[in-house]
C-alpha cells in the first residue's frame, strides 16, 4: 500500500490493483503476458496489483487496452 497516499487515493490505488488482477485472471492471462500485451512493465504490474503503486493513466490505459476492456467497464463498481 502506497502510505503518503490520503485513504480516499489509496482506495482507488488498491481498487485499481484488485481489478486488474482479476481481469487478467478471468482472461488467463499471466503476469508476464500482460506485461507483454501492454508494454508495462512486469515489475509494475506486480506492484499495481499489489496496491504499491499510484500508477500513471498512461499505464492504465495501456493495461485496460491490454484486457480488452474499456475504462468505463474497469471502473464499474468503483465507489
């Protein structure tokens, strides 16, 4: 968990990871696949899914894209 962040931040840095984690699972994906698939980083994406991480849109972006989703579907749910 990214601990300067305030608990509102870092409830969307843990959101973030938690979702990707479970779309790349649902789409049998590993980590190293969706490293590839999005050109992140393996390392980052291991450090997004745990939630130690705020990581950029850009990134983000390239991951949703990477899992076949939109951005309005990996946020559904957010609170």
């Amino acid at each position: 968990m990214v601990k300067s962040l305030k608990k509102q931040d870092q409830d969307i840095v843990q959101y973030v990871g938690e979702r990707v984690k479970m779309l790349r699972n649902q789409k049998g994906l590993t980590q190293e696949e969706l490293a590839n698939e999005s050109e992140v980083s393996l390392a980052q994406i291991k450090r997004i899914e745990l939630g130690t991480i705020n990581t950029s849109i850009r990134a983000l972006e390239r991951i949703i894209r990477a899992l076949n989703t939109s951005a309005s579907e990996f946020f559904n749910g957010y609170k």
